[in-house]
C-alpha cells in the first residue's frame, strides 16, 4: 500500500497537536472524499413547468439581481441544504417586495461529504446574474424560498429592450396565472 505525503504530513500535525489518529483521520478523510454532486429528488407541490401555475403557487414573482451570497442553514425537515442569497428586487410582477431582500434555494455543498447537493438538478444562482424568482414567503425566517427547479429563471444578458421583453411576458403569465389549489 502506497502511503500519501498528505496523510503522513497529517499525522505529523496530529502528533504535534492532538494525537496520532486525529492526524490519520484527518489525512484519511481528506484523501477518500471525492468531490461530487448529488441530485435531491422532491414531490412538488405544483408543476413548474407550467408558467402560469408557478405564479398561482407564488407569494411573489419578481425579476432581480443577486448581489452575494450569504451563506447556508439547513432545512429542518428535511435535512437539505439551504443557500442564501441576497438578491436586489428590479421589478414586480406579482407582489411589491422592494429593495433588498434574502431569498433561500435548495441545495447547496456540504463540507464533510465533499458533495454538492442540488434539488431536482436545479443550479445555484450566480452573483451578478438577474432572474425572474417566484418564492414562498417563510415568515419564521423572514426570508423567501424559491420554488424548487422552476422557480429560478435566469434573464440573459442583454439590452434594456430584452428586460422589457421578458418583464412583459411575466406580467402576462401573472395576470393569466391559475390559482394554486392545495395546502399553503
């Protein structure tokens, strides 16, 4: 068996600071965890792909920009990550939320597990891109949750007549939404 420079350079450390097999564990775990992603499968509440019953479903639809990141919690009946992001609200289409604004995505990376968790394959957001987000308000948290896979749709850069665009399409699924019928 070959040894790693990196576990003995652990064990080293451990000894120096704790013992031997805090070291090896350390060494060990951080050479067998590979990075990967996992994808987290979920019943739906509502059927996202259907634009209009997304906005029957959401408190909010909104075109904004995501100015950061602000890090993770975990969901507490679910045990999924959680990330947070702060996100400038550009323009309403349903709702008046105005100004800045913390809205949680499902998914997100996991340290001791290496793995980055997405929620039915839906990528994180990007700091610096617009989406139109249709969210959930969590009173308890004071936060908004995106509705998972289809409720984060990237705007594509572009010219002051393409948000015009994509702000009148959205106003039109809102004012054509089928109201969602089922717990909230």
């Amino acid at each position: 068996m070959k040894i790693r420079w990196s576990i003995i350079l652990s064990a080293l450390f451990g000894t120096v600071f704790g013992g031997v097999s805090v070291g090896l564990a350390t060494g060990l775990v951080g050479d067998l965890r590979q990075f990967q992603v996992q994808e987290v499968h979920a019943q739906l509440a509502v059927d996202g792909s259907d634009e209009r019953r997304l906005a029957g479903f959401a408190d909010n639809v909104f075109r904004g920009r995501v100015v950061a990141k602000q890090g993770q919690a975990t969901h507490s009946t679910t045990d999924v990550p959680l990330t947070l992001w702060t996100v400038d609200v550009l323009s309403n289409f349903k709702g008046n939320l105005k100004g800045t604004i913390t809205v949680s995505q499902f998914g997100g990376y996991e340290p001791f597990s290496n793995t980055l968790k997405l929620m039915e394959d839906d990528a994180l957001l990007s700091v610096g891109s617009e989406y139109v987000l249709a969210v959930k308000f969590d009173a308890q948290n004071n936060r908004y949750f995106i509705a998972p896979k289809f409720g984060d749709i990237k705007v594509p850069d572009g010219s002051a007549k393409s948000f015009t665009a994509v702000d009148n399409h959205w106003k039109d699924v809102v004012a054509n939404e089928i109201p969602f019928e089922g717990p909230r």
